[in-house]
C-alpha cells in the first residue's frame, strides 16, 4: 500500500474507502492525493447524473432518427451524437486518469465503452458517406446504445443482473431444448393425428397439415394467447381430441413454464448469493484499508474517538452530532473511549442505516402566539384532530366523494359538490398543520402527508385554473380537465392508508418500488434493441390512419397482403414499428403475450422475431421479475430487522432513558445492495465468514470475529 | 395404555404402530385385539381401492344424470347412487368400531360424511317426489360428492391441501381486496379520461362509458385475455392512453400477480411445514407406543435383535432376508445384538428407503447354453451391445425414423421403411436381453427400459392387426391407425434418455409427476362443484350442431342471444354447459384464461359465476401449483440425500466389501409424504426437535438425542 504521508491526506484516503464501502463502489483507485481528489470530483453526485442524462439524451435520439417520431434533419442528430460520444468518452479518460493503466485495460467494461465510441463513429461516418452519395443505409450502431446503460461506472447492479442472467443460460438452455422437444413430439403426433381428416379452420384454411405450421401454433399455445381457437376445429370434430390439447398444456404450458420459473428463481438467487458474497468482501476489504491507515496502538490496534469523529465529518459532513454520537455508543459499547477492527468494520453499515432524528419541538404558533394555541377551544381542536374519529370521518368523506366523482361532472350539483369536497380536504391539512408540528408533518418518512399535501394542493390549482379558464369562456382545455380527473381520483387512494393490513402490503410495495428501476433498466436495454432491430426490418409495413382518414387503405392498413386479415379487422394498425414509441408500445403487447400471433404479419422472419422476443422477454427476464418480487416480498414481510439494526435501537431506548432527545425511526435499507445484502445475510453465517476470510487475505492479526 | 396381556398381541400390536408410522396414518384406535384386527381389516389395500371406486362410480353419475352425455333413466342413476351411500355408510361404520366413540363423534370428517349421506339421500327423495308429482326440480346434493373425496380416512393429503389453503386464505383474502381497490381506482379514471371522449369499440359499441362494464373490462385485462383489444381505441385516438394501459398492466398484471404468488408461495410453505412438523411428531410418537410394547432391561431400555426380527416380518412380509439384515446393521452400528429407543424410531423411515436388491445373476442362455454362449461370436455381439456407439446408432435411427414419420405415410416407400424401423427396433430388445440378464433388464426402476418394451411391443401388434385389416380390405378403422401413429411418435421420446443433462430434468419431473395426483384431486374437486353448478345455470343455453348439420341455428349456437357475436363466430358453440365432459373442458379453457370473456355470455350471472371461477382456481389454487413445482423441483434439484440414507448408503458399501451379494439403488421417497419431509427437515433442525418434544410429551428417559 502507497499510504500518503501526511495526516490530512491519511484521513482523506480513509473517508474515500469508508465512502467506497458504504455505497458498495468498487473501483481500484490509485492512493495518491492527486489520484486521490480527482477519484473524489470523479465520485461527484453531479457527474452522475450527467452522464445519465448524456445516455438519455443518446437513447432518445431514436424519436427523432429515420423512422422518425419528430423528423430532425441528419446533421442535427448527428452533432447531438457527437456530443454524447464526446462526453461519454471524456468521462472515460476521467477514469483512466483515476485508475491505474494496468487494471483500466484488464477491466472489460473500459474496453466495452472504447469498442461502442468506435463502433459509433464509423456508424456515422459511413452513414453519412451513402447518404449523401444516396444509397441505402442503416444506422446498425444504434442496438449498441443501451449497452453504454450497462457499461458506465454506476451502472453496477444493471451488470450484476446481467451476470445472473448469463450464469443462469446455460441451465435455462437445456432445459428449453427439453421443452422445445416436447412441443415438436406434440406437433408430430398432431400432424399424424389431425392432418389427414380435411379440417378447416375458422378462416377455412387447412388445419394442422404444414409442419412448421403446427410446431408455431403449439408454441403460441404454450403462451396461451391461441386457446381455444387452435383446439376447437379438432374438438368440434371429436371431443377426444380434447384429451391432446388438455395433456399439452397440463405439460407445456404449466409444468414447463413453472420449471422455467424454478430454475430461472434457484440460479438467480444462486448467483445474486455469490455476487453478495463478494461485494460484502469487498466492503469489509476497504473497511480494513481504512482501519490500518487510521490505527495505532501495538498488539492490539484501536481507533481513537477523535479520529474516529474526524472521520466520519469528512465523510458525511451533514451527520447531526447526536447521530454520530449515537452510532459511536452502538461502536464502543463498553465505553472504553477507542475501538477495535471488528467494531471499525461496522461503520459502513452503520452509516447506511437511515436514523432520522427528530428534536419534539414545539409548534411554531406556540412560540408566537402562546395565548390563542393554549386557549380551551385550540386544546379542544387539537384533541379533536387527534382523535380516530377524525380519520374515520374522513374516510367516510373519501367514500362519498368516489360516488360523486363517479357521477356526471357536467350536473351543477356535482361540481358544485367538487367545490364542497376540495374545501374539506383542504381543511383537513390546515387542521393537521394547526395541530402537528409542520417540520415533523413533512418529514421525509411521512409519505403521505407529502403524498396529501401535493395532491390536494395540485387539484386546488388545477381546479381553479380549470374554473377561470371555464368563467372567461375562452378556451377548455381538454388537457387541463384530464389533470383534474386525475388528481380527484388519486385523492382516493388515501383511504388505503386507514386500513392498517393494506398498510402493511403498501409499505412494502412502496420499499420495493424503486429497487425495481435496475429491473426497468434491464427492460429497456432489451426493448431498445429489440425497437431498433424491429424497425429496421418492419418499418413502414403497417400504415396507420386516423380514424376520419377518407382513404380506403385505412380498411387494411395500407398493406394489401392485411386485407381480410384478424389484424386489420381488429384495428390493430397502430401496433406499428414505425417510430420508437409505437415500437415500445407494440413490444409492451408482445410481453403480455396475448394476440401476438395476430399482431404479427405471417411472414417467417417476423415469427423468428418474435419468438425470440418472446423468449428473450418472457421466459427469462418477466421470471426474474416474478423471482426478484417473490425474494424480495418474502424477504420484507418475514426477515426481522438485522443484528445491527437491533443493537442500534436498544442504545437509543437506553439513550432515551437518560437523554430523552431523540425519536428515531429504523427506516431500513433503502438501497438495491442493501436489500440483497439483507436477503442474503439472514440465517447465514456470510458475515462471519467473509470477514474471517478478509483477515486471511489480509494477514490482520484478529481474525476470531463472532458477530454480536 | 391399556395393553394386552398376550406376547403374541404385542407384536401384533407394535406392528400395527410401525405400520401406521411408516405410512403416516394418524388414527387413534381401539388397543384391545379384537378392535386391532377390525383396524387391520380397516387399513387393507383391497378396501382402499374399493373405496376410491365408489367415490369414482359416484363422482361419474354425472355421467348419465340429467343434462347427461349417455342419458339413463333417474330409477338406474338413483339405484347405482344409493348403493354407493350404502357403501360409505359401511365404511364408516366399520371406522366407528375401530375408533373409540369419543373420538370418532369429535372428528369434523365422520361429521361431514354422516351429514353428506343424510343430505344425498334427502335430495333423491325430494327428487323423486318432486319428478314424479311433475315439478321442477334440482340435484342440488351433487356439489356435495366430491366433498367425499376430502373427507374419507384415506384423503389425508387432500385435506393437508385444503387446510393450507384455508390458512393461507385472511392473507390472500387482503391482498385481494388491495388489488380490487387499485382495479376500482384505474376504472374511475378510465372512466374519467375516455367516457366522454365519444369512442367506440371494435363492434361499434360505447367505449368505456358504463363504470361496471369498466371494472370488469379491466379485470379481463389483468388475465391479459383481452389485450391489446381493450386499449386499442383509447391508443388510436392518442397514443398517451397507452400510458395509462402501460402502467395499469405493470401495477396489476405483473406486481399483483407477482405478489399473489408471493403469499399463496410463503403462506403455503409456512403451514405445510407446520403439518410436516405435527406429522413428524406423530410418527415418532407412534414409533415409541411400539418401543414402549417391546423393550426389555430396566435403566435404559432396549429391543433385542429377535425381537427386531419378529416385528419387521410382521409389518412386512414380504422383505428380503439380506435387506432385513441391511436394516439392522445400519441401526445397530456398535454390533451390540439390541438397540436403544433412538435407532429403534428410525425404523419407519428405513423401511421407506427404498432398496432393490438385484442378485448379480448369471444369463440364463449361460446356464442353458453354455457352449454357445460363451463362444467368440456371442462375445463380439455382447460387447457390441454394451458398446456406447450402439446407443449412438440408435440415436441416429431414431431421429432417421422421426423424419420418416413426418412424411406422408401413404407413400409405399415410407410405409415398408416403416416395417424396416419396427425391425430394427424389435432387434434392439433381443439383443439387449440376450446381453443383459432379463430380470435385472426389467428391474422395477429402469423406466425406459419398460417404456421401449411396452412402445415397441404394442408398436408391433397394432401395426400387424392394421396390416391384416388393410390387406384383407374389409374394414380400415381410423381408430387403430391413431394408436399406431401414437405409438410410433412416442418411440421418439427414447432419444431424450441418451443426453445426459436431459436425463436429470426428466428424473426429476417423473419423481415428481406420482405427487402431483395430490393436485390432480384437488383440480377434480373444485371442478366437480363448478361443473355441477355450471351444468344446473348454464345447460342448453348453448348448442353445438356437427358441420353437416343444416339447422339454420348452427350459426349463432341455437341462441338467438348469440346472433353475430364474437362467440357465435369463433365457433365456439362446443364451449357449453350441456353435459359433464364439455363443463370440464370449458373449464380448463376458463383456467388456461384466454378468451375467457368472449367464452361467457354476457349475461351478469355468467360473469359473476366466472370471475369466482378466476379467483379459486387461477389466483389461488394455480399459484399452489406452481408454488409446489417450485419447490418440489428446487428440493430434488438442490438437496443432498439425508442422513438416514447417507448411512445407509455407507453400510452397504462395507457390506458390499465382503459379501458382494447385494447391488441396490436408492430410489429416494416416492411418497408425498415423504418428499414433504425431506422438504422441510433438511436445513433445519426439525427431527431432533421434535424427539425432544415427543421424549417430554411422553416421560421418557432418554431425552439427549441427537441425529447422526
């Protein structure tokens, strides 16, 4: 280890490793200070967001690329690609400024990002050369933009997943070769069985005597999006044909699909296990690191508590002095003013622990008008408001204000009701505001207080703009009157607050919620490059036209081969790739599964399509949805708070005993790594043994850790 | 305990202990001989069986009562029924005898059967009468029949389901009324958002303006049965309504029903470890009642090895001398001639393990022929057949025949290249059992051989008896030509069986597929009571016509409510109520989901009857399915064998050292009960626990047990 000689600069490389620790970034950084601050602006919040907004703007140039959503002339797009490539490519060379070369050059996403810039380029370049000497071109280089999603620095979990997900392949391979067997024997044995009797189907085509033909229809049976059509000429025929069509989906469409399910769920789980395994190890690692630049003392090395505060100042510099002198009496339990490795090892935990803090203040009007607040009718206002009474009158409020929204808003006592319900609902915030103290009303955790307070002050303004606009007869926006629909009907959604087992299925709900934005990552990678391939091949096939459109095209889509077809009869002439948004919209369909053989045309290529969609999507990736949603449900509504978290709250009930201070509430990891780390780490014995293990890698000198 | 007196007694009582504990029954009876032969009598195979026959002939009535498919007059149908009911009043008198009446008056199963007699017989009475005096009547006592399925002695794991799912029900029951909520919510806003907007549907109706046709318009959308058709106007008249659609389908579709799983999956487990747990409990118990009978010596009681002997002849006759001895070494490991009460318990399990004892027996040709068997030339075809390149070989024959099938069998070429296979496969059992010894050949556990032999035997004969029928040109039944073709497709599965990484998958899914019946019954009953209330609202409403039929009605199903609906035309008039058959195949088409709405008419009562069907069967007991497959499949795929056949396994290889006399494979548990034990036990702590608790229950003395 190159440590810096300085003191500053120990205690700044220290922050860096406890800061690295606690937001799980593993990055090889060099340790000199100049390395050392550039990796700190490298770090920054704000860059982070740049270059997310730099990969959105990159993806979102499809709308306005041939086939475009809003056409934009080539050169436009172009100088806009250039400038993301640009700065994706400076944000790299920011990196191999903080990283040394060697492990920058090793490092397969590094050489990923180089490989797409290049690719880019020469996309362009060439594109723009047949352009202009007026070929036929495409943009192939566009499939590749999502992946600079997966490749960038923070794009750490969407890699994780993606690591699962190609772990996972080969088992899912075999058995979808297994499955795939099973449904060519059926298609076998049906084609022997049903071909030779001259069915017909609805359409009065040949049934079952192609085949390819049959082997796709089977397939389209498995997604059930055919049942009962495909059965019912054989049925109709003989109902022991229904015993075939029965014993195939009891086979391939449930067991099949259900063992998808196991094994996509077991090797996901697997594999996340493994991957948490090592992120924990590398936590402990750089904890480690920190400890040695930070300890003293011989035999048995110690942090001291000053150093220990200079340390946790610089790396969360806005931590309250009682929080940190909380996490300090959790550190050290038994007071001895210094505290070892293993104790040491806990901060980056202890940090992700979100300890909110709240001072019991009084209530402002208390302080300015002492008089009026702590007169008998204010006490009896607040008593009221506290009461359950007060809720459950609401409640009811809500429930009448449904049949009303659920009336006719053009009667005038309807709307002259919508007066009526804003003006109590707004009552009710000021009465909360007169009775809680506003600080601790809007605390951060009081999700729905702030979920109330912008709804109902959103609906107000709408409402009144909606009013004036109505008054001066000028102008009705339609738009304006949808928002207003909207904000009236989320009003509702309060009343699931009361109900204290909703509660509890919403608040986890609510947990998961954003850590399932790795999971639309994960989609939107394979929806883009799914979009860009589909719109290279299928664009301008389909024809929308709207509905007052005079030309007869209309009835087929503006494709003669759709004439008569279920996909022109049932209007599905906008389920297009003929911009980036009807390709999403139509890929969205597609994952749903139903119908899909009738939305697409019956050319072969467009089958392959979309049966690799089908299985790219719905096979794998919605059962790693369905599996990530099972784990982390199970896991939120069983798991018990960790050891850590309990050890916190029993030294804030002790500090409660003599300080009386704080009120804290546990609110739980909120972060994708924090949650595996917690799905994984209950009823193992993993933190044990990774840091037995770290202490050997390490050559630390006390490796008998035994967890509290 | 009020034991008998007689040695001879007490075998036979002990035996009964065992016997029950091995095979999990949980029935309190009378000690006293007399009562224990009633219960032998009680517990035979062949009553089992008869009972189940009963059941069968009951169930099947339906058959032929009225809306019947072989109509027969009400006199025969009561008849057959009421020698049924006098059947199971038999039975359970005879349980009466066996079971002191204090417990059998307690037990809610005697209750229902009794109540389920009286009822049946009370309603063919009231049938009768009312038939007879010309009134309309109902056979409302038919729901009631499957019911008996749950509730005779011998439906004990159909109960354990029905139990789990009773207490995973309040959990569900909550979540469900969250997710009609946000349905009710999404509705009120597409009922804000699109009702005035002036759109019409497909079929020229109103689109979205009657908030009950919403509700359930959207309810179909969360089976995904009517997509993309319902967001089809809404998206042609602005594709931001497909926003609405995209985030109803992620929140209710893919969340919810994720969730669901979530809770039938946790639910499920939790409760069916908690009957495992008190299953566990009760076989230990049982295993001690019978300790208690044989032990001998006073401080620490033991059962001597004779005595072993003379109880495990009693419980099973039918053992082999070497597996008996296998048994006992595994449970006497110190070679003391007795065992104490800890290794004395494990016997129900041991005798579970399946061990099949093959004698490494000369070929019979060897003893019979010696000179020509062993010659050089049957030497050469012997290694020739154990060779791997003759599997290949047949491999490649196998797939050579599968293209041969696909083509047209009527061309002369490939109907002789047809006898030419059946040769060639017909060779391949020869020769195999002229390597193999034929009875090690046909070992209860090598499915494919029994599977090939079987293919090709029948392959054979119905291919000779199609021949002789073709050529003698009196008669060709399309019948024997289907079993034919059958048979011929099935000869391909063969080739999974040589790809190694198939083979594990298969095993897996046949190990599982026996535990499935459990499911299989409780699909049966469920549906039983749909289809018999199916069948008294919904008969003739509907009626199918054959193609050649020139009643004008075929064209709208011979309901003039049907005229030019989407059901009428999609042919779906086969999809009714009107007999048994067809109520159990519009079911499974009801739970395969698609097209569910256009199958029901639009009537309120069909909408309700099928959104109840939806919630039962799809929602709860579906999820079971998959939840059991997860878990079954994760358990066989994952988990080790246990500890009982580790040592097992181990004392026969030290037996196979120096007695070489014994070949055995462990073919695993291969009852519900016993993978349900296997699920639970590993990882956990569970048997030891719960000897703890059955040595405290029961004042034993030697409470310090632990598991090898």
């Amino acid at each position: 280890l190159r440590g810096p000689e300085l003191d500053g600069g120990r205690f700044d490389l220290a922050a860096v490793y406890v800061s690295d620790a606690q937001h799980n970034r593993n990055i090889t950084f060099d340790a000199s200070p100049p390395s050392v601050r550039l990796y700190l602006i490298y770090n920054h919040w704000m860059l982070h967001v740049l270059v997310y907004v730099f990969i959105l703007v990159d993806l979102a140039l499809a709308l306005f690329e041939e086939p475009a959503l809003i056409p934009l002339p080539v050169w436009a797009t172009s100088m806009i690609e250039l400038i993301c490539l640009v700065a994706f490519a400076v944000r790299l060379a920011h990196f191999a400024k903080v990283v040394p070369r060697r492990i920058f050059l090793r490092d397969p996403k590094n050489i990923c990002i180089i490989v797409i810039i290049t690719l880019c380029l020469l996309d362009m370049i060439i594109y723009g050369a047949l352009k202009v000497s007026g070929n036929y071109a495409v943009r192939w280089s566009r499939v590749l933009r999502p992946l600079l999603l997966v490749n960038v620095t923070e794009g750490r979990q969407l890699r994780r997943a993606f690591r699962s997900i190609r772990n996972a392949l080969p088992q899912i391979l075999v058995l979808f070769f297994l499955f795939m067997f099973s449904v060519l024997i059926f298609s076998l044995m049906a084609l022997k069985l049903m071909g030779k009797r001259n069915l017909e189907t609805i359409e009065g085509a040949p049934y079952f005597t192609n085949y390819l033909d049959i082997v796709f229809d089977l397939y389209v049976l498995v997604t059930t999006a055919n049942s009962p059509d495909i059965m019912m000429p054989a049925y109709n025929y003989s109902s022991f044909f229904a015993l075939f069509f029965i014993l195939y989906i009891v086979i391939n469409t449930y067991t099949f699909m259900s063992v998808f399910l196991a094994v996509v769920y077991n090797n996901y789980k697997k594999y996340l296990k493994e991957e948490v395994r090592q992120l924990v190890r590398a936590k402990r690692q750089k904890m480690c690191h920190a400890f040695s630049l930070l300890k003293e003392g011989g035999e048995e090395p110690v942090v001291s508590k000053a150093h220990w505060n200079r340390l946790v100042r610089l790396v969360q510099p806005d931590i309250t002095n009682a929080h940190r002198e909380l996490l300090w009496n959790v550190s050290d339990h038994h007071n001895r003013g210094h505290i070892g490795k293993v104790a040491f090892v806990q901060l980056a935990d202890l940090l992700n622990i979100q300890v909110i803090t709240l001072k019991s203040r009084a209530h402002p009007l208390h302080t300015w008008i002492p008089a009026i607040y702590e007169s008998a009718v204010s006490k009896l206002i607040c008593r009221m408001v506290r009461h359950r009474m007060f809720v459950y009158l609401y409640d009811a409020i809500i429930l009448v204000n449904a049949v009303f929204i659920g009336l006719d808003e053009e009667d005038p006592v309807v709307s002259s009701a919508e007066w009526f319900f804003l003006t109590l609902y707004v009552l009710e915030i000021l009465l909360k505001l007169y009775t809680f103290e506003p600080r601790t009303f809007f605390a951060r955790h009081h999700f729905w207080n702030w979920f109330d307070t912008i709804i109902i002050v959103s609906a107000l303004l709408a409402t009144v703009i909606n009013a004036a606009l109505k008054s001066c007869k000028c102008y009705t926006s339609r738009q304006i009157l949808d928002i207003v629909f909207i904000l009236r009907v989320l009003r509702l959604i309060r009343v699931v607050d009361s109900i204290q087992r909703f509660r509890a299925i919403i608040n986890t709900l609510i947990k998961i919620g954003p850590l399932m934005l790795t999971f639309g990552q994960l989609i939107l990678v394979v929806y883009y490059i799914f979009a860009m391939v589909g719109m290279e091949l299928f664009k301008g096939k389909v024809q929308f036209f709207s509905a007052d459109s005079p030309d007869p095209a209309r009835e087929y889509c503006g494709n003669a081969l759709l004439k008569d077809t279920l996909f022109a009869r049932n209007n599905y002439c906008k389920n297009n790739f003929n911009d980036v948004v009807s390709s999403f919209v139509l890929l969205l369909e597609l994952t749903v599964v139903n119908q899909w053989h009738d939305i697409l045309l019956t050319h072969v290529s467009a089958r392959i399509f979309f049966v690799l969609f089908h299985i790219v999507v719905v096979i794998i990736i919605m059962n790693i949805f369905v599996a990530f949603i099972l784990e982390a449900f199970i896991i939120e509504y069983i798991v018990e708070k960790n050891d850590l978290q309990t050890s916190l709250e029993k030294k804030i009930e002790e500090l409660n005993l003599c300080v009386d201070l704080l009120f804290s509430s546990l609110a739980g990891y909120s972060t994708m790594d924090g949650l595996l780390q917690r799905m994984f780490e209950t009823g193992t014995d993993l933190s044990a043994e990774v840091i037995a293990d770290t202490s050997e890698d390490m050559n630390f000198s006390n490796p008998s850790f035994s967890p509290a």
